[in-house]
C-alpha cells in the first residue's frame, strides 16, 4: 500500500535484509548468499564482501510511474521470508546511495556482535561520515528493538514508530509508555 502511494517521478529503491540483503527483484538464494559471510563466532551476523563499502553493490533509483509501483508491490509480496536480523550493513549500504530520507522497518533487535562496535554507533558514524541521511525507524511488534531504533530515528532527525502487533500505530509518548510498562 505505501509503495503504491508514493507520488509520480520519485525516485526510491527497496532493499531488503535477513541476514543477507538485496535490492528489490535482485533475490537469488543461491546468488544473494554468495556474497554474504556469517560471521564465524555465532549470532545472526552478516558481512557482504569482508564489510568493505567499496565491494558494495551500486544500485540505480526507480522511478515511481504507475507500472514501476505495481510491478514493485508483485516483486515485495512475492519476496520469500528468508529469517534473520543484522541490518548493519544494509543500513550502510542504503546510506551509500545518498538518499534524504530512509524509511527502515524491521521486525527484529540486533545483538551484541563479538568484535565490532554497537550496531546503532557503527551506523551513526557511517551515517555522519557518508551520507547524512534522515532515517525514520518503524519497529514491527518488538519492543526489544526500541531503544537501538528510537536511538537511530532521534539522532538523524528523523521519527520512530511502532506497528503492535494488533495494528495499531504508535509514535512519541504513547510509544514511550508502552515501553516503559
């Protein structure tokens, strides 16, 4: 519905992760996890090409035009849930585009990763040095993401949102009572 509503001549790009990350209809199970690495001392930690933003894939903006934005609403309904949650270097690698705003959702916390710095400071410092770019956070029924994505929202001047898991939309305060119950 949101693709859908985007208004005609905006330039706009998908990139989904799961571990893994790929740019929407560019998901090849076999292709997608060539290039990703977990990282060997367990947890849900991806690298794509040893982590070096200059491996990074370089992915041209769609144009939204009525047949863009149904053929891109098939390709996300028709995109497999693969599991898993490390959304750090995909946040880097949407933030290499250059956007002005980045709408990142996600259903998921990121954990503690053995050898780098806290996930919300890595992509604060990327964001800073590279792009500069708003990120309003959506968290999809997981408070444990809360503080990483508030975090994230506030210090990039954008806004956090929480969908709970009856629907309901909750910003500001009433996101703040909930997560402090």
């Amino acid at each position: 519905r949101t693709v859908k509503s985007l208004p005609p001549g905006v330039e706009f790009q998908i990139l989904f992760f799961s571990g893994p990350s790929w740019f929407v209809g560019e998901y090849d199970r076999k292709k997608t996890h060539a290039d990703w690495t977990r990282h060997a001392g367990g947890g849900n930690f991806w690298e794509f090409m040893g982590g070096d933003p200059k491996k990074w894939p370089k992915v041209k903006y769609l144009k939204a035009t009525p047949s863009t934005l149904r053929r891109v609403a098939d390709m996300i309904q028709e995109t497999p849930m693969v599991g898993g949650t490390d959304w750090r270097d995909p946040l880097k690698m949407a933030m290499t585009m250059q956007p002005d705003v980045i709408y990142f959702m996600t259903d998921g916390a990121v954990g503690k990763h053995p050898e780098k710095k806290p996930v919300v400071e890595d992509v604060l410092d990327f964001n800073r040095t590279q792009s500069k770019a708003k990120i309003n956070s959506i968290c999809f029924m997981v408070l444990k993401a809360y503080e990483n994505l508030k975090e994230l929202a506030d210090k990039t001047r954008g806004e956090f949102t929480l969908v709970t898991e009856n629907g309901e939309i909750l910003r500001g305060r009433d996101v703040e009572k909930l997560a402090n119950k």
